[in-house]
C-alpha cells in the first residue's frame, strides 16, 4: 500500500517549494501538531539539529533530559553544528522526565556577568527513547514549559516518538505540545515510513528553518515520492495501540522466566542482563534480535510484528533457557 502510494504521488520541486503532496503533508503536520506551520525533513537528527541551530546563538547553553537523543544519538551536532552548550537533567520526576524545580534550577537567572554560560533553550523528549520509551503526561509538560518560560528560555520538543504517547495516552498530539516553540516529530518510528521527519512551529521560524535545511543539504527535488509515504503514516497513528500491547506481552512473557523488565508504556521493552553483549549474542543465535541500549537489552514491538511473533519469539526464548 505505501509504496503504491509513492509510485502514485504528484510531484514537483521541493527544493523551489512547488512539491504538491511535500506541501500537502506540512500543512497536514502543522495541523496534527497544533502549530502554524512545519517543514519536512529527511530525518529526525537533521530537524533536531535545524532547530537547536536556529534557536541557539553559538555557546549558548541548552538543557535536555539526561541521554536524551539531542544528546547522545546525534554525534555532537548539537555542539558541533548548532553550537550549543548541552546541560543534561536528571530524571528525578521519573523515566525520562526532569522536574520543574531541576528546570528552574538549572536555567539560573537571566541576569549576570557577560563571561557567563546564556541558557537560553530547553529540550524535551516525548516519549524519552532511552528510558524505554517513557511518556511526560501533560500536566507536567505544562509545568516544564511553564517554568521555562519564566526562566526566558525557548522550548523545543523532540517529538520523534511523540505519536506513540499521543496513542498511549488516547490524546491528540497537538495536547502534548501546547505552548512548545518548535516540535520535531518522525514518520517511520512504529508508523512505517521508510524516510521522513517534520518540524514545526511558527511560519516565520518555519522559514528560517527552510534556509537551514538547505544548508545542511536537505533539499530535494521530487520528495513527493516520499511525502507521499508520511502521508499514508498518519493515517496509522491510532493503530499504535496494537504494537503497545504487543510490548506488554513480551515484557510479561520475560518476567514469567526470571527476566528483570520493567513495565513498558509504549512499544520499548528494556531487560537488566548480568552480561549485556553475551546476551545479545545469545539472543541472535535464537534468531531474536534486539540491540543494546543503556547498558540493557531493548526490544521493540512495531508493526511488522504480530501476537504470534511476540509468542514465537518468547517460544524460543524458553526453550533456549533450559
């Protein structure tokens, strides 16, 4: 179906803004997300860094959740590219969330010497990729941004993921970005997409936003063929709720055989192992795959992945136990 979908797309020249179903697609985002306007990008790290790059004047400071992607998934383009200077936030409100006060803390006051560190941007992540997919409910998010604003900083959300809240919270996703600045959001994480991100925010950042990409050479010509895809991915947003299940199952079917898994909230099952890479290895010979993150073994349930697949795979990891 996608890929009829693309063969299919009206196309023209995204790179002069003439794209009909590019143009389609941003103005559906902007929509879904609660703002006024959004840009297409070929991938989430690039719409992360066009609004860190954006936002931030070089060396000033930004405040993220600690390991989120801002910060140790996109190889230092943050401070590399962007010119920022990251302040990772503890999670003492909960996985993957930082509190308030940790906010307010870190921001300091707007008033100093100028041989000081500016904080001038707080990043979010939601749902935060590894705290095993956690989710900020709304009220704290209004809390954070809140405070934020008190402090006179910006706020960009990395919604990469922030589908997967919406659908585990039964939310729109505009209700997860409510008084955010920018917000970047993926269409391949658990919507099937093969390439495509979007970023969003007002029309005037929007244009800014639009040289950025250009420049970090993300321009392309007929991106309809793509766009096209994205387009069919939100459609699928409600049936997120399938893959969730399917993560409750696998985490329930671990713990039945003495695995130390937490209570997934969304699609990410994260295990504690004695031995990570010996596990993993183990895993594979099985013919189960899964990667490595924060030192435990992450599974993740998605769409091509049925009931079945998820009982097979706790099958043969039984049977592969005795």
């Amino acid at each position: 179906m996608m890929r009829s979908a693309m063969a299919r797309a009206e196309v023209a020249d995204n790179v002069i803004d003439s794209d009909p179903t590019i143009r389609a697609l941003e103005e559906r985002a902007a929509e879904t997300l609660g703002t006024p306007a959004a840009l297409w990008t070929p991938s989430g790290t690039m719409a992360n860094l066009i609004a860190l790059s954006t936002h931030l004047r070089r060396g000033d400071r930004f405040l993220a959740p600690r390991d989120a992607h801002v910060l140790v998934n996109e190889l230092g383009s943050a401070a590399w590219l962007a010119g920022g200077m990251p302040e990772p936030l503890e999670h003492d409100a909960g996985p993957g969330r930082p509190s308030a006060g940790a906010v307010r803390a870190a921001a300091g006051t707007r008033e100093g010497p100028y041989y000081v560190l500016r904080t001038t941007l707080l990043c979010l992540e939601n749902t935060h990729n590894v705290a095993g997919g956690a989710i900020t409910p709304p009220h704290e998010h209004a809390q954070l941004v809140a405070t934020a604003r008190e402090a006179g900083l910006r706020v960009h959300l990395d919604g990469a993921r922030l589908w997967h809240a919406a659908a585990a919270l039964d939310l729109p996703p505009a209700a997860l970005t409510v008084g955010v600045d920018t917000v970047s959001a993926c269409f391949s994480k658990g919507l099937g997409a093969p390439v495509g991100s979007v970023l969003a925010g007002g029309e005037e950042f929007v244009e800014e936003a639009r040289r950025m990409r250009q420049m970090l050479g993300g321009g392309v010509r007929q991106g309809g063929v793509l766009a096209a895809a994205c387009l069919l991915a939100l459609d699928r947003v409600g049936e997120l709720g399938e893959d969730h299940a399917h993560a409750r199952t696998l985490a329930e079917g671990l713990r039945e055989y003495g695995w130390d898994v937490s209570e997934p909230q969304t699609n990410i099952v994260l295990a504690r192992v004695p031995d990570l890479l010996l596990t993993l290895d183990w895993l594979r010979g099985l013919g189960v795959l899964a990667l490595p993150m924060a030192g435990k073994v992450r599974f993740v349930t998605h769409r091509d992945l049925s009931a079945g697949d998820v009982e097979e795979a706790l099958r043969r990891i039984k049977a592969g136990s005795r």
